[in-house]
C-alpha cells in the first residue's frame, strides 16, 4: 500500500535565513506526545480549496497517523458552469467532494459540511438566535456559532485556514470568522456549544487566489506519487469548468506547497515597548 511509504514529503521551515530540512512530520512541528497523537483541522470555504491550498500537508497528516477532520463551509451551489447542472449543483459538488478527499486518504466520516450559502456568507457572519430553516446549534446560528461549536467539538492542535490575503469574500470572510471563532472557542462565553478549548490551535494559512501577505515559512515537496495524487484530488471536482486551468498551474509549479504558520495573535501591547523606548 504506497499511501504509507517512508519520506513522501519533505519539509522545510525557514527561520530568519536558515533552511531546516525534516523528512517527517515530528520533525517538523515536534510536539509532547507527537503528531500521531494530534487532531488537525483542516478548513475550506469551498469544497476544492484544500486539496488546491494544503492538499500535501492533509495528505502527510494521514500518512503519520494525525487525526484529520474538514470542514467545509459552503454548499457550492453557485458553483454550475452549465445549465443543466444549475438544479443538482450541490448534490454533484458533495460527490465529488467525498471522492476528491478518498483519493487524498481521508473518509467520508471526517469530513463535516456545514451547508452555508455559496457566494453568500456575508449573511453568515456573527451569531444569531435561529430562525426556522436555518443551521443550528443550541438554539443559535451563524458562522461563528458553528465555528465555536466544532472547535470545542473536535479540539484541533493545528487549523488549516484559507490566508487571510484571499480576496474571495467566502474565502475572506472564513478566515475572519474562523479567527474570531478561535478566540470565542478558548473563553467562556456560549457554554452550551461545549468546553472551553485548554489553548488556541497554531494557524497554517494556505493562499488560493492571491499571494501570501506575510510570506510563507513552510514548504512542503511531495513525492511523484503523492503529486499524482493530489492532481487526482483536484480533477474530481470535474463539474467545475476552471479546474484544468488549476490543474496547469499546479503541474507548472511542480509537487511543492506553501503555508504560513503562525501562532494566534493575541494582542501582546508589551512587544512593542521597545519601539518607543
Ligand atoms: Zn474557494
């Protein structure tokens, strides 16, 4: 069985100028217990943008044994590029979905779909009491709403975000309400959408339309068989009539994937005392 061959990904970390090389995961983002023991959280407004974004790093998560979850935000259902699929949008993209994530190594049963509207998640944002019809937790709706709810739900150590420099609304206003989500999960506030998180997750953000706006400070080389894969990942989403221009883009750049990683930017007003000391 390939998918758990030794050494598919190779990882580097910049640090300043210096280039640290690690051929696992462990090495990479060394951790107590290691990764094996980890939930990561892997987050998409649309249901392509992770294998497209951080489809490498799902994909080297799975192979060292991390717990990986998805979740995608919207329901795809702007996404038709011909008549005929306008009516059954949702209902293909949700397919090929599941068979884009299979062939990346990841279950159906990791894989939550939180429904929201396509092209339309301005509406979203924030948290309201819940109107009939509309997606619900505790009574209350709204992306923040689910955002907290699953984050107390699945504890992610690492989240995987679309960057914050994608100019996409969904993409935008995911990451946004991903964040602020973030720090909701770790209060007190809304104690019927589950314990506090202990600490907030390390953030990856991974670029889709726009170029990073804090440079990235990893990369991750993938292997040729992991390449093919995630080209495979990619074409399931046959429905959509962009996707062999993705697919060009990605075999001109070769098997390579860019995150930012950061850590939750809390304000820390003390950093900047010696500016103006
Ligand atoms: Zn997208």
């Amino acid at each position: 069985m390939t998918l758990h061959r030794k050494n598919a990904f190779q990882f580097t970390r910049l640090v300043g100028d210096v280039k640290e090389r690690f051929d696992n995961l462990d090495g990479l983002m060394p951790s107590p217990a290691g990764v094996a023991a980890e939930t990561w959280l892997f987050v998409g407004a649309h249901d392509d943008d992770v294998c497209i974004g951080a489809g490498f790093s799902l994909m080297a998560a799975v192979q060292a044994g991390v717990d990986v979850q998805v979740i995608i935000v919207t329901d795809g259902r702007m996404g038709y590029c011909t008549a005929e699929q306008e009516p059954h949008i949702v209902d293909i993209r949700h397919r090929e979905t599941l068979a884009s994530f299979a062939i990346l190594g990841l279950p159906a049963e990791a894989i939550t779909f939180l429904g929201y509207p396509d092209n339309d998640l301005a509406a979203w944002q924030g948290r309201r009491k819940a109107r009939a019809q509309d997606p619900t937790h505790g009574g209350y709706t709204g992306l923040q709403n689910s955002f907290t709810w699953h984050l107390r739900r699945l504890r992610p150590h690492r989240v995987f975000i679309p960057a914050e420099s994608d100019t996409h609304p969904d993409h935008k206003i995911t990451y946004t309400e991903l964040m602020i989500s973030i720090f909701h999960a770790t209060g007190a506030i809304w104690p019927e959408l589950g314990l506090p998180l202990d600490d907030a997750p390390m953030i990856y953000e991974a670029a889709i339309y726009e170029n990073f706006r804090t440079p990235p400070n990893l990369e991750v080389r993938a292997d040729a068989d992991a390449f093919q894969r995630r080209l495979q990942s990619v074409l399931a989403y046959e429905s959509q009539g962009q996707i062999a221009g993705v697919i060009a883009e990605i075999e001109a750049l070769g098997p390579y994937e860019y995150l930012y990683e950061h850590a939750f930017p809390h304000y820390a007003p003390g950093q900047y005392r010696k500016m103006f000391e």
